[in-house]
C-alpha cells in the first residue's frame, strides 16, 4: 500500500494540473465515500478488502496532496499572525 501511496504522490501535481485540485478533492470525498461503504459489505471478501485498501491508500494521497494545493487559497498568507 506504501509504493501506492508513493507512485500517487510522485503523479499527483500532473493529476491536479490535469483535473484541478478542487474537482479532484470532489472525486476523492465521492470515491471514499463508496469505498467505505463496500468493505462493510462485503467483509468476508479478500480481494474486495484488498481492493478498498488499494484505494484508500490512493485517495489518501490524492486527498492530501489537493488540500496542500488548496490551503493557501482559503488562507492567504496576508493574514497577521496573532
């Protein structure tokens, strides 16, 4: 899940120049949203579980590497410190 994580890092600022930052954070809150939802499904499932852990390590990438490319639109570096 490591080298998944890695390889969406490494590929995330093409993805986000592709996509956007803001239409793929939507993607990944829909997505997680589905991903979640299956495994408590089908819990007996190996490949099922494999799958979802494949896509949480994913999205958990996708989803960090797009809040570090909104953070500063939402809070702009001319606030004062207090």
């Amino acid at each position: 899940m490591l080298m998944v994580r890695r390889l969406m890092f490494w590929q995330a600022p093409r993805l986000i120049a592709r996509v956007g930052a803001a239409r793929l954070f939507g993607w990944c809150i829909a997505i997680g949203a589905v991903s979640w939802s299956v495994p408590a499904l089908y819990a007996d499932s190996f490949a099922i579980m494999f799958a979802a852990q494949l896509t949480h390590a994913f999205l958990f990438a996708a989803f960090h590497s797009c809040l570090l490319q909104l953070i500063p639109h939402f809070f702009p570096c001319v606030l004062p410190a207090s």
